[in-house]
C-alpha cells in the first residue's frame, strides 16, 4: 500500500515563529488532507489539497504532485495552534485515507 | 458545514460488556468510516462502509462489527469488549459524488478495565 511519511516528528517554537512541516508520500494520490489534533482529540480539516497551493489565514499549503510531498506552512504561530498535524492520501479509486504518523507541534508563548 | 457527531466523549466499560459506539453525519454522505487511535500506531481502520447495509473490512477489524441501517448512522460494536480495545474511536464521513474529503465527529475514549 501508499506510504506516507512525515517530518520532523516533534517540533518546538517560540509563539510568533514560522514552521515548515513536510509530508512524503509513495504513489500518485488524488487525495490529500492535512488535520489539526486538537488537544481533546478532535481531527479538524485544514486544507483539502492533492494538488496546487491554497492559503487559509496564517496557514497555507502546497501539493507538488509530480514530486510525491505537500507542505504546509504555519506563519505567526499561537499556542492554539499545538498539536499534531497529520497528513493524509488516497490513491484514484480508494475512498480509504492512508494517515501519516504526524509532527507533534508545540508552541511555546 | 459538516456536521459529524458521536454518542460518547468518553466511556468505560468492563471487560466482556457488549459496546455500541454511534456515529451520525448530516450531509447526506455516502461513505462512512470508524478508524482506533493508539499512541506509536496512530490512526488505524476499523471498518468502512459506502451504502446503506454495506460494509468492507479495514486494516483491524477483529473484534468488532458495524452496522449501517440507515444513510446518516455507522455504528461500531464491540461483542466482548477487552482490554487491548481501550483506545481513542473516531468516525469520519466523505461524499462520494464529490472530493472524498473526509470529515471526523470529535472522537469517542473508550477505557474497557
């Protein structure tokens, strides 16, 4: 099956900063989610986004389909945005996600 | 916007207890999905279904059964609840006729002692 990787696991900032966080993935997907886990658990939808760039306030993210990685940005961070952020594809014809194992985010105020 | 809701934040059971976990969706989706959150596993499928009475296997789905009577309910059952099926329960919902998005309720803890 479609592997998916991400990076960096855990990353730690100061609240203001700008991260990076990086999803890899093996095959050709017509689906790509990326979720922020919330401290009570709940998955909430960030950005549907097998291909392009799309922007949603602070937060943005890039699909380079052709290179198997999507990227999603978080500017001016807030302590309300700790959590784990997960990626998530599915391949043409499978409705099933395959998850990421996250990157833990914490910021630090 | 999506609404997907869940019986139960949280609940604990005891061991051998028959449990049924509920999930209702109010987009008319068709596709509906239980997946088990462990720590070091992250999130895993149970069961998926993509109609009424419909269902498929996932990547665990021993020890549990499902029920889909009607459009917007997927119930998850636990015959004989055990120990190792303490865990973090989520639901999801997608469209078929649309992008697939999927959409998760917020996520039942089940503890089984």
């Amino acid at each position: 099956g479609i592997q998916v990787e991400q990076s960096p696991p855990d990353l730690i900032l100061q609240e203001g900063a700008n991260s990076t966080l990086r999803c890899n993935f093996s095959d050709s997907v017509n689906n790509l989610q990326w979720f922020h886990q919330n401290p009570w658990g709940q998955l909430i939808n960030l950005f549907y986004i097998p291909s392009g760039t799309k922007q949603n306030g602070r937060l943005s993210a890039t699909t380079v389909a052709t290179e198997r990685y999507s990227l999603l940005y978080i500017s001016s961070s807030q302590t309300t945005d700790s959590g784990v952020y997960f990626c998530a594809v599915a391949y043409f014809g499978n409705e099933k996600l395959t998850f990421g194992t996250g990157t833990r985010l914490t910021i630090i105020p | 916007d999506v609404k997907v809701t869940q019986s139960s934040r949280y609940l604990v059971k005891r061991t051998g207890e028959k449990v049924f976990l509920e999930c209702v969706q109010d987009m008319d989706h068709e596709n509906m999905f239980w997946y088990r959150q462990d720590p070091g596993l992250g999130l895993r499928l149970i069961y998926f279904s993509y109609d009424v009475k419909m269902k498929e296997k996932g990547d665990i789905p021993e020890g549990y059964s499902v029920s889909r009577e009607k459009k917007e309910r997927f119930s998850l059952i636990l015959e004989s609840a055990s120990t190792n099926q303490t865990s973090m329960y989520l639901c999801a919902s997608s469209s078929r006729a649309a992008t697939y998005e999927q959409y998760f309720g917020p996520g039942t803890r089940l503890t089984v002692t």
